[in-house]
C-alpha cells in the first residue's frame, strides 16, 4: 500500500500552530476532515522530509530483533507515522502514554485516513468496542497501545490478527515500541489463599491439583472479590469477556509455577513472570526505536543494533560539578534532612546566580526519605526570583524522554544522584536475553534528559551535577560521567582532566578550611592549571609573589605550610620559597 504525499488546499484551523486547540488541550478529533487536511499541510510543510522514509523504505531488510538507536531528535517518532500511514502490515505499536497513542492516531489519519488503525486507551471507542467482545482488534491493521496495557491484557488481544489475504486469524508481523519500556511485569499470587480456595472447590486431591482447561473455565467464575485477594496488581477489568481472557491466562501461567504440593512453601507467595516473550514470537519481527538503546543492548547477541544520526552535545565553559550533603534515602531525623537540603539548595541557588543561562531544567528525585513532592520543596526554599527560570522533572518519570517540551532550556541540572535497582537490570538481561548493568541504565537516562534541552536542536548547553560521589572515583568516572562523556565534543583526556580537577575541588573544599580553601583556588587559577600529571611540579616562588597571587600577606614562610602541604597533596605541586 503506497499513499501519495502532496498537499490540499484548505483552510486552516484557528491559531494553527500544527494543532487545534480546544480548552487549552490538542483536539484529536478525527471526524473534521479540514482539521485532518489541515494537520497533514503542516506536516508535510514542516515535519516530514526524505529523512523521514528511513524506517519505511528498511523495514524488510531489519532483523527479528532490531534495535534502532537513532539519536534523540532526528525524527524516529515521525518516520514511525511516515511508516504507519504506507504499510500494509499487521502492526501492534506500543507507546509510553495515552497522549503519545492519541497524537500518533491522528497524524497517521491525517496522512492516510483511510488506514486501518485504533487505539486502545481509557475512554477511546475502541476500547468499548473490545469491551463488547474479546475479537474486536482483529480488524484492524494498526494497533496502538501503552506499555501498561500491552502487559496486563490478555495478549492475544493485542497480537492476533485477522489476515483478510490468508482468510485465517494470524500473529502480526510486526511489533514497535516508541522508546524503551520496562518489557516485563510480575504478579504476586497469595499462595496459602489460593490453596484453600482450590480445596474448598475439591480441586487439591491429595498431592496434586487437578487442573484442566474445563476446570480453570469454572474457576474464572469464582467472585471477583476473591481474586483480588489472590493476584495483587491484578487491573480492574469491568468486561466480562476480557476479565475472562485475563484470569484464563495467569492460571495457566499458575499452574507451571505450583508443582508438587508436597514441596510447597506456603508461607512463600508464587510470583508470576509476565514479559514481552509471552507475546511476541520468535517469528514476530520486534523493533525497538530508541536514541540510547545501544547502552543496552550493545552486549545483546540477538540484537541487532542500528546507529544513526547520534548527535554530540557542546557544553558551554566546563561541565560543573558539586557534593551534595543530603541523600535520597537517610537515617537522619526529619529536621536535620530538612536542614541539609536546605543548605544544598542554597549550593544550587549560588550556582543559578552565577550562571549565564536563561533557563535550567532541574532533574532530581521526586521526593526523599522525609520530604514529599521535592520539586515544591526546592522552590519554597530558593529565593523567589530564581523560581521561573527553573523547570523540574524527575528521575524515571518519563518526562526525561520523548518529549521537546524543554527544548527552551540552555541549562541542565542533576540535583541529586541518579540510580537504578540493580535487580530490575538483572530482570532486563533476563527477559531481553543482553548484558545490561544498572549504570547502563543511568546512563541511557541521564543522555535522554540532556536532549531534552536545547541540545536536541544542537545549540550548546551548561550542564551541572550535583551528587555525592565515592572517593574512590576520584581518579575513574561513575554513571553520570560515563553517560555524557559518550555525548560531548570532547577528548577523552580533556574530558578526564575536567573531571578529576572538579573532584579534587571539592575534596579540598571539604577537607581544608576556608581560608586555606581561597589561597589554594587563587594559586591554582594564577597557574591556569587544568590537569595533574604524575611527575612532581616545583615551583620557586618568593614570598612577596605568593602573598599577591593569594591576595594575603604571609608574616613568615612558617605561615604558608598549609598552602604548601594542601598543593602538594592534592595537586602534587611542591612550592619552594
């Protein structure tokens, strides 16, 4: 199927800035054809050009497990529409939000309206048709979901389909996640209940449960109620005919994981794997479309890893770094924490006044041990004219990608380290059959964010971190460094050089007193120091130019010992007076 891309002469939408609006919100109805002409003017004038048909004109050539890392910005999310208004395929695509089903819907009906396509989302029509019976997608050639759903309905829901050429109900040919999503879920069983409800019912004979397809058919008949006490996570499904297919496939599930009753723990609950295996085939062709997916599946044998249009990042003066006092999580009392965050915001606060950039976008946690909403809490405690020159997402929150929403910010900052469970990486490994490690997972996050920025149009951006950090990184990188060294326009020794002098900064800013802290800073910016070499630097030096270059007069060479010995032992500068 092949449509002709050319443009109508219609009229435009009012306030057309490539979307109507209506209360303030993007109308997406599909019903107004001038409204759909319109959107499609405005793509086609000023989205979609011969870099958009990539994806389109290489999708019989990708393998079965395909990753496209095409860096951040350069039109994955459009070439998707571009591909989806041409294909004829059978095709399921699995989005992060119900926003992002609802803007890709539209557009691929204002370029194709005579695609087969629905989304399934709370309150879309074709959600109430699948209500109505379990059959209803099979009709359609697109799919478009979210990740949630895509892992919680039943899922031949989503991957059967009706192939009107073969006159059979087939699998789709093919899968596509926008951006990567946690490709697995687990669904806690209530073991000891689930036993008594089964023996109640006569099923448990002996040592065995006696369980078949007719026999679990009566058991989705069991009150709703009971089974809510049973699965925890288990949605909320109204339908009868999808809460059917939902509760047939986890006892099926189930019934793997219980074995022989003589050897079962009742005290332990059953956790049920549910992952994207489950549903997609090895003869399925899976297509993952993310900028920093190479992180993760760099060490992925069954991947096959396109790079493309990866786009460095230029940084304005240094990249900044600074020690937090205060963590996430702490054994500090309420009020103390309270303290030290305040006393970190007054770093960043200090930072914000001495930057140039108009506006910085703060990523930070969303709340801490004793502190709820953090975002609400930063601003509360920095001085009211700073307040709207900063924007804040949070870590993991899905606003760190897929969105251009901060596209105005000439400044980023981490406020706060970034970290991921290290037993969530050893389930992606798992489930996605690679080599991943928690630090891949920041660092994929922490590329992600900076795009977010003006960086994704390629102009230049100040970026700040503000973390504790390990002593013992103090000569090596850690995630948050490992993440943008990979994006910078920098050589590596420069970008270490950089890296070790801001650490060693802060060592002595926590290790020496103030005064001495201001000499050793003025003596080393005197120098234009910019890296530390391992041969020892002599420098003879009369008293009366050491006391100007620090801006204090020395009474005695006695008087610069701790200057002496703080340059020396950080710096492995040895003064001769």
């Amino acid at each position: 199927m092949e449509i002709i891309m050319k443009k109508e002469n219609v009229s435009f939408p009012d306030k057309w800035k490539g979307w109507r609006l209506k209360n303030n919100e993007i109308d997406y109805n599909v019903d107004d054809n001038n409204y759909l002409l319109s959107r499609r003017n405005y793509l086609l004038d000023k989205v979609i050009d011969d870099s958009s048909y990539k994806l389109k004109n290489s999708i019989d050539s990708y393998s079965n497990r395909q990753v496209l890392a095409w860096g951040c910005g350069s039109g994955k999310t459009t070439n998707l529409k571009v591909f989806c208004a041409n294909t004829d395929k059978s095709t399921l695509i699995i989005v992060k939000t119900n926003e992002e089903i609802k803007k890709l819907i539209f557009d691929i009906k204002a370029l194709n309206p005579k695609q087969s396509i629905c989304g399934i989302y709370k309150g879309s029509d074709t959600l109430k048709e699948l209500e109505l019976s379990t059959y209803a997608l099979l009709k359609y050639r697109i799919v478009v979901t979210n990740n949630w759903r895509a892992l919680y309905e039943s899922s031949n829901i989503f991957i059967d389909y009706n192939d009107p050429v073969k006159r059979r109900i087939a699998k789709r040919e093919l899968v596509i996640f926008d951006e990567f999503q946690t490709p697995y879920t687990d669904i806690v069983v209530n073991h000891e209940r689930l036993l008594v409800e089964f023996y109640n019912r006569e099923l448990i004979y002996g040592k065995e449960i006696k369980l078949n397809k007719n026999v679990i058919k009566n058991i989705i008949n069991f009150d709703r109620d009971i089974f809510k006490k049973l699965f925890n996570n288990l949605p909320d499904i109204r339908n009868k005919n999808l809460y059917h297919e939902r509760v047939t496939w986890l006892f099926n599930k189930l019934i793997k994981s219980l074995g022989d009753l003589s050897n079962t723990d009742l005290s332990s609950d059953i956790t049920i794997h549910q992952d994207i295996n489950d549903f997609i085939g090895e003869d399925t062709k899976l297509i993952i479309l993310d900028a920093t997916a190479y992180f993760l599946f760099k060490n992925g044998n069954n991947w096959n890893v396109e790079k493309y249009n990866q786009k460095k990042v230029a940084i304005n003066n240094n990249i900044y770094f600074d020690t937090l006092l205060s963590m996430r999580r702490t054994r500090k009392i309420k009020k103390k924490h309270k303290e030290d965050f305040i006393e970190d915001i007054k770093k960043l606060e200090k930072y914000i006044y001495n930057s140039n950039s108009k506006k910085h976008l703060i990523v930070t946690w969303k709340n801490t041990d004793h502190i709820d909403n953090l975002d609400s809490f930063i601003k509360e405690n920095i001085n009211k004219d700073l307040r709207n020159k900063c924007e804040f997402i949070h870590y993991n929150s899905g606003k760190c990608r897929a969105t251009n929403e901060y596209v105005k910010c000439d400044s980023i900052i981490f406020f706060g380290e970034w970290f991921n469970n290290t037993s969530h990486a050893e389930r992606l490994s798992e489930v996605l059959n690679t080599k991943i490690e928690s630090k891949d997972l920041v660092k994929a996050e922490i590329v992600q964010a900076i795009f977010r920025t003006q960086a994704r149009i390629g102009k230049p951006v100040s970026i700040a971190f503000f973390y504790n950090y390990n002593r013992e990184l103090i000569n090596g990188y850690d995630s948050f460094e490992e993440g943008i060294y990979e994006i910078l326009e920098l050589e590596n020794n420069h970008f270490k050089n950089m890296t070790l002098m801001r650490r060693i900064k802060n060592e002595l800013e926590k290790n020496i007193n103030k005064n001495t802290y201001k000499k050793v800073i003025s003596f080393i910016k005197y120098l234009n120091l910019d890296k530390i070499t391992d041969n020892k630097k002599t420098i003879e030096i009369s008293l009366k130019e050491l006391s100007s270059i620090v801006d204090y007069k020395f009474p005695s060479k006695r008087s610069t010992k701790p200057l002496s010995n703080a340059l020396l032992t950080y710096y492995n500068i040895e003064l001769i007076l």
